[in-house]
C-alpha cells in the first residue's frame, strides 16, 4: 500500500465504524482466511464488523475461527443487506470486481460505504476508494498481513487472527510451493507460526479430512482425465449425475484440477464440473510457466484470475463445452509448445 493509501485507511479507521467484509461467490480459503483475520483486527480496533459471504463454503472451511458469526447472503437475506446498507465501510477481498459476488453484485452497488479493496488478482476493477491490488502476492492474506503491518500494528494478531491468515497462504500457495510463494511470505508465516498459528493442525484440518464422496469422486475424475500430450494438456469432466451418484457436496472436488499438471511434459490442466442447477459448466484452469490461464479464461470462458490458476463457465451443455475447448485450443498449439 501507498502512504497516500496509508494515511486514508487511518483516517477512515480513526473512528469506530460499521464495518462489512465481503469475500467472492465460493470463497475459498484465502478468502475466508483474509476476511475473518481482517474481521479479527478491526474487532480489535473498536469497530463493529460483519463478514458476508455470497453463499456457502465448503465444510473444511467450517473450522476457521470466526467462521461460526459469517453471514450467509444466500440464507441470510434480509439480515446480510442491513449489514451491508448499515456499513460505512466496506472491505472486498480476495476478488478484483463486483461481478465475482454473484447476486450481492447490486446490492453492493448501492451501498453508499467507502469500498477498499485488498486482492491479487489481475487486472482490478476500479470501484474502490483504496484499492490495494498487487498480483505479485501470494494471497490476499498475505496482504492482508502486510495491511496491518503498514498501519504499525502487528501486535494486535492473535493466536485465532494468525490461524485464519496461515489458512489463506497455505491454499493460495498449494502449501507453499506456487512461485508466487516468495521468501516474505515464508517470513510471514513464520510471524503467523510465532503468533500461535498451529501449522500442523491447520494442515491436517483443510486437508486430511477427506470424505468418501470425495474420493470416489477423485477415482471417477482421473478416469475421465482426457490427455492431449501435442497440446499439452489434460482435462477432467465431470457431470451432475457423476456428481449426484457419490453425493457430491461443496468442497469435494477442490484440487481434483492439479493432478493434471502432475502428468509429464503437461503445462496445461482444466476440469469441467456440470452444476444443474445454475445451469453452467463450471471450469478451472491451471498452468505451469507461462501460459496465461488468466487470458485464456477471460478470452473465452467468461471468468480470469491469475496467471497459473483461473475460473469461469460456460452456458453450454457439457458436450458443447468440450467441443467449443477442443475448437479454441487448436488455435493455441504454438503457445503451448514453445
Ligand atoms: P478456482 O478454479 O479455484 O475456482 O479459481 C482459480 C482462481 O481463479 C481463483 O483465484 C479464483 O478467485 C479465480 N476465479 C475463479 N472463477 C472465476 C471467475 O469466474 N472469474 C474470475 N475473474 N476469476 C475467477
Ligand atoms: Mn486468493
């Protein structure tokens, strides 16, 4: 963050305020981590703060202290826009424009808080009255670290507000090995581990509580993992009656997208998950060096991200979607093979 951004985050903070904190549709860990741990320290300050979530998050999210007091757009309708017209203030992290909350999108729009935004992602919109965007970051909760640390106040991380931010950096960072993981954000973990954050536990909380959905589902996604080595890619599909025939929920698929880049000489991964009811195809992108899955995604599936790791979606049924991919990757053999 800028001094000039510094010095108007501490004017607007000066105050006790109402304060809402807003993560993206499906937050994620980095997401959540980023908002509660904010939530933590504002608390911390005197504010009154809510964290409003689009809609559901996935149950090894469901640990995350704090997570018990998040509001639920979805759910909590009426409860989640009076927090949001009550706020003077208001916190979007974790995503760079207003289209990424879904249905809170107007509501937000509205709202007449100053907005500032801390997010990674490329390319932000420009909504905020402080925009604190850096793409080089390994997560927002990183950022969010470096927030509080540009306003001098470190010593107010708890034990609860160090776990949230641990949590973020190691999902957004897939344990710390993407190469956005940079020897500060070792530094900062190590500050969080120092302030109570409990790496082994935290760890074993995201990702070794796996259900038997989801492992059956795993075995059904890598047996329909499509490999196209002259592209150098690997895809997954996975369609709502697979998806019912396990009992699919929320979560479940998380990270199924990665195993394609584990195959050799494979730069490019995706998978293609059928949601019925909202009538889309929901795709993840994934790439190693520096084949952007940002463009791709903004170009042609309506979404975007990072340069190694995007989303977006497609209207069209399954079938028609693989078709419409195959058609468009053509065009990308030179990039992929270079
Ligand atoms: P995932 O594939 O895990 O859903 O998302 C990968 C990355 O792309 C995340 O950083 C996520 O925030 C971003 N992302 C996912 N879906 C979308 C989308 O529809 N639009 C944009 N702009 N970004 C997305
Ligand atoms: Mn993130």
């Amino acid at each position: 963050m800028n001094s000039v951004d510094i010095t108007t985050v501490k004017s607007i903070l000066s105050q006790p305020k109402k304060i809402a904190i807003i993560p993206h549709r499906n937050p994620d860990g980095d997401a959540m981590g980023s908002c509660l741990a904010l939530s933590g320290f504002l608390k911390a300050k005197g504010h009154t703060v809510h964290v409003v979530a689009p809609n559901d998050y996935p149950k090894f999210l469901k640990w995350m202290p704090g997570n018990d007091v998040v509001i639920n757009f979805e759910r909590e309708n009426p409860k989640a826009k009076e927090v949001i017209n009550e706020a003077s203030v208001i916190f979007t992290l974790d995503f760079n424009d207003l289209s990424r909350v879904g249905q809170m999108e107007s509501v937000l729009q509205e709202a007449e808080a100053d907005f500032i935004m801390i997010d990674h992602h490329q390319q932000p919109s420009d909504y905020a009255k402080v925009t604190y965007s850096d793409v080089t970051m390994s997560s927002t909760c990183e950022m969010v670290f470096n927030f509080i640390d540009s306003l001098g106040e470190t010593d107010l991380i708890d034990a609860d507000m160090a776990t949230n931010l641990y949590t973020g950096i190691m999902t957004d960072t897939g344990s710390f090995k993407y190469r956005s993981t940079s020897s500060k954000t070792h530094r900062v973990v190590a500050e969080l581990i120092d302030k109570g954050a409990d790496n082994m536990e935290i760890h074993r909380e995201v990702f070794d509580t796996n259900s038997p959905s989801r492992l059956h589902l795993l075995g059904i996604a890598l047996s329909n993992m499509v490999i196209l080595p002259e592209y150098r890619t690997a895809y997954i599909t996975l369609s709502q009656d697979e998806l019912d025939q396990y009992g699919f929920k929320k979560g479940d698929t998380e990270g199924f997208v990665n195993y394609g880049l584990t195959l050799e000489g494979i730069i490019f991964a995706l998978i293609f998950i059928e949601n019925r009811e909202e009538g889309i195809i929901k795709i993840s992108f994934r790439s190693v060096g520096d084949f952007s899955v940002n463009e791709f995604a903004r170009e042609h599936f309506n979404g975007g991200g990072h340069t190694n790791a995007a989303g977006g979606r497609s209207e069209m049924s399954m079938e028609e979607t693989i078709s419409k991919f195959n058609a468009i990757l053509k065009n990308y053999k030179d990039k992929l093979n270079t």
